[in-house]
C-alpha cells in the first residue's frame, strides 16, 4: 500500500505550496470569474446505454458513455475554465462490459473524456487496496495478467481519499484534495468516500481507516486557508433521498444533511453520491448535488469568483439528462463496442427463459418479484443437509442492480447484470428471537429496507409500531408452523447481510456458492420462470 503524497505536492499543475498568486493575477481586478464543474457519481462501468431514467413524466433513454462522453464535451466547451469531477463508485458493481476486464474500460474510457478528479467511493475498495492502486498506478492485474490485450495505463486523473488512512503510519491512502487553478484563482477539491464503507466491503479494507466526513474537511480547511485558498469544494460519496424529480429538491433526508449542516462556512460547494438518487438542493445556505447514477444524468454547475478575494460568491446548478439527441463520441463508441465483442461469447450464454418479466421494484407491501425470486434461488441451494440445511433465506433489496424486464431468453449478462457484486452464500444458526429481531431491524431511523424472504417465510406487520412492535410474533410462519423464538433455524444470507445487525451473531456458518452462481442454476431449473405469487409479506 503506498503512501500519499504530502497534500502540497499531489497538487497538480496548479499551484505550488510557497506560492501564492496576487488577488487579480491572470482577470481584471473588478470582473468575477465563472468556473464550470461537470459532476456525476455512481458511474458503475456503465459503458453500453443503461436503463432508461425515470422521471415524472415518464422514462428517457439515456446514458451510455458515448453519449456520457459528448455531453460532457458540450458543457466543456462552454468555458475553458472547467473541471470535471466524479464523487465516487466510478469502477466496482460494474457491467459484465467493464467487470470481466477488471474496470480498466472504464479507467480507460475516463482518461479519454478527460475526468479531472474522482473523490473514491465504497465500491472502489471490492477489490481491496492494492487494486485500488492499480487502477490509479498502471499495470497488469496480478493474476490474469493483460487480459485487454496491452498494458493497463492506469487513471490520468487524480483518486482523492481525504477521509482514508492507514491504520498504522496515519498517512493519507490517496491525496486528501486536489487544488484547480483557473483564470489564476485556486480551487481546492476535497474528495472523500463514506464513513461507513467497511460496513459495505468489511474483508478487503482491514488496515485502513475511515474518518468522519465533515470532521475531515473541517480539518483540512483551515490548512488550504494557509496557502490562500478560499474556494472549497467538496466531492463526497455519501448522499440523500428524496421523492422528487431529478433536479428537484423536495424533503431531503439521509445522512449527507448532517454532513453539509455540519460543514465549515468555508466550503462553497458540495458534490454527492452513493444513494443512486439525483437532486439539486440548498442546505444549511449551501449548494448540494447528485446526478443519480450509472451516467444517465451529469450535473452542469457554475462557480462565481470574486478575484480579489478569489472566493466563491454565487453557485448555481441544473441537474441534466444524458439524452440520445446529441452526435456520440466515435472513440467512446469504438471503445464500448470493442470491450462488448470481446465479453459477447461469455455474456451471450443461453440460461434459462422467463415466462414474463420479474421487476425488482417493491409493491406496495415492500415485495421485490426478483427479491423473492433470488431468496427462493438461495434457500435451494444450501437446502440439502451437506449444503446448510437452510430453512428460510434472506436477499436485501439493495443488492439487486437490475430487474429482469424481458419476456424470453436469460442469458448470462442478463443475471450478472442482476449479481454484479461477486458476493458468496453463508448458511447460519439463529434463534427464532433472533430472527424476529431482525424483522424489527427493517425499520430504521430514516426509512423501512424490507428483507426479501424466501418462500418459507412469511408475516403481517404494521407501518407503526404498535406496542414497539412491528411484527407481531404469532404472524410469522416457517415452513407452515408458528414461529419458534427458542428454536434454531437455519438462515441462508450473502456475505454482505451476514456482516450486518443480528445476522453477525448467527453460529455454525457454513460457506456457500456465489450469489449468482445459484440464481443461474435456479433459472435453468425452473425455466420457463413466471414471476413467484406475492404475499410473503403483508401490510396490516
């Protein structure tokens, strides 16, 4: 794992520690300054055109990095004085595109658009640190070599870790912020991923730490003061909810308000992600964006400087679509095409048929189709004695990337779109009080996750609590039969759900296949797949 460099020194053709440019240098002394950023977070590898966005109005076709690619291009060219920034999860849960190829499509295809920063997310950890590295550094992966055919470049863009350090020397893992000069007035970028990424990636990160966001910048806002920088940005991959439309912000909550309401007046700017959501929000008098996610949406904000005090005194924002109206880049699309052929004869492997499509998204009593579908596909697989006896399993909403929308064949692409996480199955004992423990656990502070169950599971509950229960104990059945809360079941989980609330005190663990590798032999034994009758979870 190397170390950063001391932050003065990552600065990149901007400006050096000991200087500091004069209040008017490179404007006139009475004219202000306008500075594009081009932001977007939660890219994903998407590099062939993704679903398509939904907005109120219906859904657009949009994204693709060809597309992605000339939009940027066009808001480049409407001032020289831009940066482009990304606020994490640009590589990581990718396309089979972009994953088989270990994500350097993706570093590849950002050189070519000419990113400028990426503030890393909890996804560019999946591969642990030393990947990480390599994406930013070059070089073959150490165990499938240059499966490109040619030498991995690496990232000519900057990887920003501000709130990430090693556990022992307490050096910085990447730079904490990079400094932008434009028109002569330094901008200082902070980039920083969530506080909570081991919580998501909790093997691969062990020796590293990861420090509060706001505590970070505050921090470090006082050391970019000292070399006369007073415009601050910071790109954090850590976001909000809200019910409105795309550059609409109506009710935010999550965690990134407490962030920005905790932030030094001095930041001027706040750049999101992680939550896939995409706003365009004031909080606590500050300007808080996301572009949702997979490069169907980019976010065209401008910076006001005053050059003699060379801060920030405007910023203005406007979410936009990565709409198919505009002429695709020919290199981006050469690229995407080039990368697609050469997983086709992997992504193109016949498995199974669907008799109709089986969404992801939750009916009115939380059930995902494909949430009950996936837990079904996992409690037959560690349902043999040999294999974890399991009597129930569960599969969280969140990890299901995709929905399975078409009638007819499923191919191979089709269910890794679904499984790009490489997550494994564990069966464990708990307690049937345990398990009620973890219905309980689906209500959180901000919002319900509902647990898809498997089929042998099944309950009412009530939105509210009612006696500070929301799960009435005698509703819930196992296999037909009361619950049981001093009996032991066996619960069948990927390694992500394991690690979290109640699941991480389940005994007697036994490893399984991968998530995917059991969704594939469920469709191919059940094809034609219809989508499961609903009801294993009911609102009273």
């Amino acid at each position: 794992m190397r170390r950063a460099l001391i932050p003065c020194l990552a600065v990149t053709g901007l400006v050096a520690c000991a200087r500091n440019p004069g209040p008017s240098e490179g404007v006139g002394a009475t004219e202000t300054v306008e500075v594009k950023v081009v932001a977007f977070n939660d890219f994903h590898g998407n590099l062939g055109v993704p679903k398509p966005w939904k907005t109120k109005d219906g859904e657009v076709p949009s994204g693709g990095v060809d597309y992605f690619a000339a939009h940027v291009a066009k808001l480049r060219a409407q001032n020289p004085n831009n940066v482009v920034v990304s606020a994490g999860d640009l590589i990581g849960a990718s396309p089979l595109t972009s994953s088989l190829f270990h994500d350097e499509p993706t570093i590849e295809a950002m050189n070519m658009i000419g990113l400028d920063i990426n503030g890393v997310g909890n996804h560019e950890f999946d591969e642990g640190p030393k990947e990480l590295v390599r994406m930013k550094a070059g070089g073959c992966h150490p165990e499938d070599g240059c499966k490109t055919g040619h030498e991995f470049e690496g990232a000519r863009f900057a990887f920003l870790a501000a709130n990430v350090v090693d556990d022992h020397t307490k050096e910085h893992f990447f730079p904490p912020y990079e400094i932008k000069e434009r028109a002569g007035i330094p901008i200082a970028f902070i980039g920083m991923t969530l506080e909570n990424t081991p919580a998501y990636v909790p093997p691969v990160v062990k020796g590293l730490q990861f420090l509060d966001e706001a505590d970070t910048v505050n921090h470090l806002v006082g050391k970019l003061r000292d070399q006369g920088v007073e415009a601050i940005v910071v790109v954090v991959h850590e976001g909000g909810f809200i019910p409105g439309d795309y550059d609409e912000c109506g009710g935010i909550s999550g965690p990134i308000v407490d962030i920005v309401k905790r932030l030094d007046p001095e930041v001027d700017l706040v750049v999101s992600g992680h939550t896939h959501q995409a706003y365009n929000c004031e909080i606590d008098g500050r300007r808080v964006t996301s572009a949702g996610c997979y490069g169907r949406l980019i976010t065209d904000i401008d910076l006001t400087l005053d050059p003699k005090t060379r801060d920030v005194v405007k910023v203005s924002a406007k979410n936009l679509l990565v709409t198919h109206d505009v002429e695709p880049t020919a290199d981006l699309s050469g690229l995407e095409q080039h990368y697609a052929e050469a997983a086709a004869p992997l992504a193109n492997r016949p498995i199974g048929q669907l008799s109709a499509p089986i969404g992801k998204d939750e009916n009115e009593h939380g059930e995902s189709p494909l949430g009950s579908v996936i837990a079904d596909a996992q409690l037959e697989a560690t349902q043999a004695a040999d294999k974890g006896a399991a009597d129930l399993a569960f599969m969280n909403t969140g990890g299901i990337r995709t929905g399975l929308d078409k009638v007819g064949p499923v191919t191979y692409e089709d269910l890794f779109a679904v499984h790009p996480f490489g997550n494994s199955l564990v069966t464990v004992t708990l307690t049937g009080a345990q398990l009620h423990q973890a219905l309980e656990e689906q209500w959180g502070e901000d919002r319900v996750r509902f647990l898809q169950p498997s089929s042998s599971l099944r309950y009412v509950y009530h939105d509210e609590a009612v006696g500070g229960v929301h799960v009435p104990v005698e509703t819930v059945t196992i296999g037909g039969k009361p619950l049981d809360l001093k009996k032991g079941y066996r619960v069948t989980l990927n390694n992500y759900l394991a690690e979290r609330g109640i699941f991480k005190l389940g005994t007697d663990p036994l490893p399984g296949v991968l998530d995917l590798d059991a969704l594939e032999a469920y469709v191919e034994a059940h094809s034609p797949l219809a989508p499961p009758v609903p009801g294993r979870l009911m609102r009273k």
